[in-house]
C-alpha cells in the first residue's frame, strides 16, 4: 500500500545558532545549550557553534544551526534537518 501525508499546517522557527531565546519562546521553555565546536570563535571570525536540547515525545533530541524546531499537530515539539524540512513542508500564507 501506499499513503500520503494529510495537508498539515504547523509553525517553525529554525535554529540559527544564535537565537536560543526566540526558540525557548516559541516551545515555551529554558532549553540547554551545548558548545559543539569553538574554533571560529578562537579564531575570532564567528560565535561558537552550538546545540540545543530538544524535549519530544521519543526522549530529548539534539538541535544544529540550520534545524527546524517544529511544533506538531498535538503541541509537541521537535528538530528537523533543513533538506527534510524543504522536501515536507512549503510555506502558507496566514490569514488575518
């Protein structure tokens, strides 16, 4: 058999290395952040590159710059690698 995804909408917000804050908001929680690599910070050309700890329903998940934090259809949230991301999801216009 085959089966086709229903037409969900849901909200997104990606991980850009630097906007803890914005994505704490958005799953309504203090996330840990993990520094994975700090060299371009040593270097002094960027902020280190780190990880958030994702809670979801499967156990805590790890989160990389460019990771899509999506919320589900049952309020649950949870990373998404950006080329899945593209390949599920288009974006919609919201209406007022």
């Amino acid at each position: 058999m085959k089966f086709r995804k229903k037409p969900v909408v849901i909200e997104a917000v990606q991980f850009n290395n630097i906007n803890r804050e914005e994505i704490e908001q958005f799953v309504g929680k203090e996330l840990k952040q993990v520094i994975e690599s700090d060299t371009a910070w040593e270097a002094g050309i960027a902020p280190p590159v780190s990880s958030l700890t994702i809670p979801t329903l499967e156990g805590d998940m790890k989160a990389m710059p460019g990771d899509w934090i999506i919320k589900g259809v049952k309020g649950e949230y949870y990373p998404c690698k950006p080329d899945i991301f593209e390949q599920t999801y288009e974006p919609v216009q919201e209406v007022n």
